[in-house]
C-alpha cells in the first residue's frame, strides 16, 4: 500500500480531469491495522454467510434486505422514497413521488436481474452494463445512455466542470479501464484478499465514472455481486450502502484522499469497518426475524381454524410487509367481510398496523418486521 499510486491530473485547458492507474498488478500489503480489521471482517461475513444457511425461508428476507439497500442506495443519489412508499404499488404512489418510487423499483430489478445472471455471465463489463440499463429504464437517466460507457466527459460537483469536486477520466480511455478493472477482478496469479480486491475495485469504479448517470448506485451494487460471484456470501445479503449513507461525507472524503493524497490505506480501512459493522447487524436482524417469526406463529394458534388463512397472509407479509384487503381475497381466497376479519384479528393480535387513518383504501403494515430493517 505504501507505493500506491492513484493517478495523475491532466490539463485539459480550463479544467484538469484524473487518469487513474491500473489496478491489475501486484499489491503489497503491509498496515497492521489493515490485516487485522480483515480477519474481523472475514469472521463477521463468515457468521453472516452461516446464518444464511440456518434460516427457512430466506429469500423472503432477502426481498426486505434489497428493498432497504434500494431505498438507501437512492438516498444517497437524492432520492426521497423511504420503505413504506417503496412497498406501495404504482398506482398508490402520488405523482410528485412517481420518479423517485420508480427509480427504487428499478434498482431491486437490477438486483434481482444481475443476481440471476451471475449464473451464466462472470463478473464483468457486459454484466455491469447490463446491470446499468435496468437501473435508467424508464426513469429520470433514460436519455443518458443506459447500458453503454459514456462518450463524453462528465464531472462530478459543482455547477458546471470549471468547478466541479473531480472531473472523472476523459472518456477514450474508459474501455481500458474498465478492462484493467475486469482483469484485476479475475486474476488469480497474483494474491489479494477478495474482501480488499472488492473494495479497490468499488474505488476504481467510482473513480473511472464509467457512465453518464446512475454510477454510485452501480458501484455499491457491484460489492454484493461480486461477493457472490467469488463464492464469500452463499445468497446476496450484504448491503453497504447503509452504512455509506450514515456516513457519507467520510465514504466521500475516503475515496477523494485516495486520489489526491494517493491513500488509499484509509478508504480500506473505511469500507472494512463497514463491512463488519453491516455484517454484525445483518445477524442481529436475522436472530430478530426468528423470534419474531416464532412468535407470530405462537399467536396466530389462537386463532383456531382462522388461523391456517392467517398462515398464508404471514407467509406474503415475510416477503412484502404491506397489504390491503383486495390482496387479502387474492391471498386467501374467502370473501370481503371474512378478509376483513382477518385482517382484524391481525390487527388485534398486534401484527397489522393501519396507516392510511381513512374509511376507504385502507393500507396495513407489519410493522414489527418493517421496523427491523430499519
């Protein structure tokens, strides 16, 4: 790390763009500090990756873990949808949210998409622009390229680039760059912790500023997918983002002094501290999902022969803690006024929570489980 060497600004008349360095090459690690928070990490992710075997079900709770990284990951785009409107069907959601709840939706689509393609395309290029168009369709960055590298310069902060925070590299070199960034990925002549390997390659990433829009929310997401690909985590169920929301300035600051201080020992030591502390809470929200899901199941006996249509209402509030009475009919296939019996047993037992405060079109929420992810 010590002769880490991140790039070099060059002039390009009234504004100075950054030319990272390669990444594919033999890195020597040396900080103490760093080795150790690394066997932290790997132990925590190790837990997590357990925990994901024991729990029945998990792709239920997975559903929630992405919904909560969608909505996070946007946050920090300037996105205002939080989990409850992020639950919220189309056509329930206010036309001034319509752009913010869309853009939601398309990230848990790229989610769930890049997942399922890792089945047949390795981490790489054409998995990250696929990825990439997914997350712009339809929504306020459809007209900048979406699944394609950019062609011109972008920059980010600041009005305009003559006062821009970083203006990212020129855009004929984003090929070789992100090829290097492939290459580094897969290479397994020269050794490198994978959990460091992801970290440099989110660093470079946001560096190359590969597209004309949506790059953050692509870089976060390529830490799940590449966790994935390599075989650390079994199912997707590390989210950072959360942790780079509560502490933006600091993931913003970290990855800057990389560049210009050409330190990059701070930005590891940054992103593994997040991994520790997401994988820590991930297990303590699963232990939480256990007993909760316990407990229900102890509550929902009291209803007597109610109590089997109850099971498959729980069964659909695991996966999308949110429900009406139409869906209630759909779910369990009785009439209006048995639904709404249900739905007050629900109520009574303390597992639904109406949140609309009207007579009509009245939404419940499982607020216990949604409060978990929180």
């Amino acid at each position: 790390m010590q002769n880490f060497k991140s790039g070099t600004y060059i002039n390009q008349g009234h504004y100075k763009s950054f030319q990272p360095e390669f990444i594919n090459k033999p890195w020597l690690l040396e900080n103490m500090e760093l080795i150790q928070l690394l066997s932290k990490a790997d132990r925590q992710l190790g837990r997590l990756d357990m925990y994901s075997e024991h729990i029945p079900d998990i792709d239920l709770f997975i559903s929630m873990h992405v919904l909560k990284e969608a909505t996070q990951s946007s946050k920090i785009e300037g996105t205002q949808t939080n989990m409850e409107e992020a639950l919220l069907d189309k056509e329930d959601v206010s036309n001034d949210k319509k752009d913010d709840w869309e853009e939601v939706q398309n990230y848990i689509q790229a989610m769930h998409q890049a997942i399922e393609m890792l089945q047949k395309l390795p981490f790489s290029s054409r998995l990250i622009r696929e990825t990439h168009k997914t997350l712009l369709q339809g929504v306020r960055g459809a007209h900048k390229l979406p699944g394609i590298f950019r062609t011109s310069q972008n920059w980010i902060g600041g009005a305009s680039i003559n006062d821009a925070t970083f203006v990212p590299p020129v855009h004929t070199t984003i090929n070789a760059l992100m090829s290097d960034l492939e290459n580094f990925a897969h290479n397994e002549d020269v050794y490198f912790p994978d959990l460091l390997k992801i970290a440099i390659i989110h660093y470079q990433f946001e560096t190359i500023h590969p597209f004309l829009d949506g790059n953050g929310r692509v870089g976060r997401l390529l830490i799940t997918l590449y966790l994935v690909d390599k075989g650390i985590l079994k199912k997707p169920i590390l989210y950072l983002s959360d942790f780079f929301e509560r502490n933006k300035s600091l993931y913003y600051d970290n990855l800057m002094k990389a560049r210009t201080d050409h330190n990059i020992t701070q930005w590891l030591k940054f992103f593994l501290v997040g991994v520790i502390e997401t994988a820590k809470k991930g297990v303590e929200t699963f232990d939480a999902i256990l007993k909760l899901k316990q407990n229900t199941e102890l509550n929902i006996q009291t209803l007597g022969t109610r109590g089997n249509n109850a099971q498959k209402i729980m069964q659909y509030l695991f996966k999308r803690p949110m429900i009406d009475v139409s869906k209630v009919i759909a779910i369990t296939d009785v009439s209006k006024k048995t639904a709404y019996n249900l739905i007050a047993d629900l109520e009574e037992l303390g597992i639904l929570k109406e949140i609309t405060g009207g007579k009509r079109d009245k939404l419940y929420v499982f607020d216990s489980y949604l409060q978990l992810f929180k």
